[in-house]
C-alpha cells in the first residue's frame, strides 16, 4: 500500500505535521484500515470500469506526541523500496486530507502490512491512496464527516482517475466516469459464480510506460467494437458469465500496449484461445482471469503452467464486496 512506485499515481506533496491548536486530533487516536486491490479495464472497460479483489492492504495508524511521522513496513515494499517517513504515499495522503480539514496532528505512527504487489496492474497506488483518506477519516470521526462523493472527488484529484479508486472505496463492480461537478460511480453486485484469478509476473511495468502508447486517436469502427464489449461486459458480470470470453474483447488499448509487455500480450493470446476470458489487468504486467465457475481457475492455472515459458503466481481471488473500512 505505501509505494510511490511503477504504477502509482500523482504522489501529493507531503504536508508538515503541526503541533497544538484547538483542532488538534487526541493524542492516542488509533485507526485501522483495510483496503482491497483492484483490477481496471476488464478488457473492453477502458478508464471506466473496476473490480475490488480479495487481497488486501491493512494499516494501524496512532496519533503520537513525537513530533514527525514514521512508518514501519511488513510484506511487500518492506525491502526499502516504499519511503519510512512523511514522503511515503499513504503518510502523505493522510496529511493532505488533514490539512484540507484544518486538522492537527503533532505526530504520526503508521504501520503498514502491503499484500498488494507494487507495479504489477492491482492498483497497488490507488490502495495507497484511498487508505490515506480513509485513514484521516477515521481520525477525524466525530470532528469532520465524509460523504461518498468527496471520497471518490478527493481520492480522484489525487491518483488522477477515478477507475481503480472507485472500486477500492466501494468494493465491487463499479462504472466511474466524469461530469462536470466532478467523478461519479455507480457500484453493481457482480454474478456469484464469476471467480477472478490473476497470474502475477516477477517483473513490472510502469504505467506512464503504458498510457504511452495508448494513441490519441482510434478507428471509428474500434469505438464501436468496444462500446458493444463494454454493454455486454456489464451483462456478463452480473447476469450472465456464460459471455465473458466475447464480452472481455478489446480493441482500444490492449494492442497498442503489448509491445511493452510481450510476455502478458503472449499469456492472454494463450489463455484466451483456450476459452479462458484473460485480459490484460488494468496497465499490466499481470493478467486477469475472469472465470465464469471456481472450478475453472484451477485449470486455467494447470494450463499456463504446462504452457507459458514464463513463470507467473496465481492467485485465485474472489471478487471483494465491502470496499475499503476504517474502524
């Protein structure tokens, strides 16, 4: 959850820690956090559609009477690659929100136990994110409340669009998009027999990388294609599984993509010609597997053992319901 790495968003700049005022947040004031993974895109969903996963990233966070914030890292980003101080991400999300609340904390301890890989398309900066927030929620209860819509607005400015923050606050499917009065969702329950597996690279990639190469501008007849995947997807996943394979074709961004990731374009073109609807998940490495019975991860997986020339982790998720929770 605390990584500012390959596939983090817009990191905010770290606020200062104040001490005293009658705004203060106790001394003592301890949350916990527990945020899911998401997967972006779903194929043809491009910046638009999510799913909460059930891998999680937890936090303890204390209001202390030392000045300054430390962070202590368990699981991943514990080889010190995710910043200890008030340069982390989440510490810094925490902060922010503060700050915009004109709320004052002398000190901070943060521990985080990250079970999201970083830079691998599981919104690992996205997690980081909405925890902060609902980390400073939780501070703040009983002092400021939060509805829904800041939630989404504030977590959005931060990770700079709303597809992977939506689901991690929410849980679930969600559609997000943008109007003018700022990012909206709409959460959907999604079809009890769908059983998500995703296959995990050693390797990343970064997503400016990613988004690079996605061109300004596609084929009249490439919109359309995705439009008619991206009605049906939505089908799919909450009434009928039976069409994910047709429903997770895409033509907007996977392609244009695979050149910088030849091993995830390989992995999907293997899984899916042998009737597993894979996609790409969210900016990549990883490949996303949505199956339409439990019973079929186990056989996925069998097949890009015997069959990929790369070695992936499966991880055999379900779909997360809750969202992100403070207590």
């Amino acid at each position: 959850m605390m990584s500012a790495g390959p596939d983090s968003g817009p990191m905010p700049g770290p606020a200062a820690v104040a001490a005293g005022g009658s705004s203060a947040i106790p001394v003592g004031r301890s949350v916990h956090v527990r945020v899911p993974a998401t997967t972006a895109n779903l194929g043809p969903g491009f910046d638009t559609l999510g799913l909460a996963l059930s891998l999680y990233d937890e936090l303890e966070v204390t209001v202390s009477a030392v000045p300054g914030v430390r962070v202590e890292v368990h699981g991943v980003g514990s080889d010190g690659s995710v910043p200890t101080d008030a340069t982390n991400l989440v510490a810094s999300v925490i902060l922010d929100v503060l700050g915009r609340k004109g709320a004052l904390v002398p000190g901070l301890d943060i521990v985080a136990r990250n079970a999201i890989p970083h830079g691998r398309g599981l919104g690992s900066s996205g997690a980081a994110i909405v925890g902060g927030i609902m980390a400073a929620k939780g501070l703040l209860a009983g002092l400021v409340e939060f509805d829904s819509s800041e939630l989404l607005a504030i977590a959005t400015e931060l990770e700079g669009h709303p597809d992977n923050v939506a689901p991690a606050l929410f849980g679930g499917l969600t559609i997000a998009w943008v109007e003018p009065g700022g990012p909206q969702h709409k959460k959907l329950n999604v079809h009890r027999g769908v059983s998500p597996v995703v296959f995990v690279p050693a390797h990343t990639v970064p997503t400016k990388l990613a988004r690079s190469l996605q061109p300004a501008q596609v084929p009249h007849e490439d919109a359309v294609f995705n439009v008619s995947r991206s009605a049906l997807l939505i089908a799919a996943l909450i009434q009928s599984p039976e069409l994910l394979l047709s429903a997770t074709e895409d033509k907007l961004h996977q392609n244009y993509r695979a050149a910088a990731m030849p091993d995830t374009s390989a992995l999907v073109g293997l899984l899916r010609a042998a009737g597993f609807p894979a996609v790409v998940s969210g900016a990549g490495p990883s490949v996303l597997v949505l199956c339409e019975r439990p019973a079929d991860r186990l056989r996925a997986a069998e097949l890009v053992a015997a069959q990929s020339p790369v070695e992936w982790q499966p991880l055999m998720l379900a779909v997360d319901f809750k969202g992100a929770t403070v207590a």
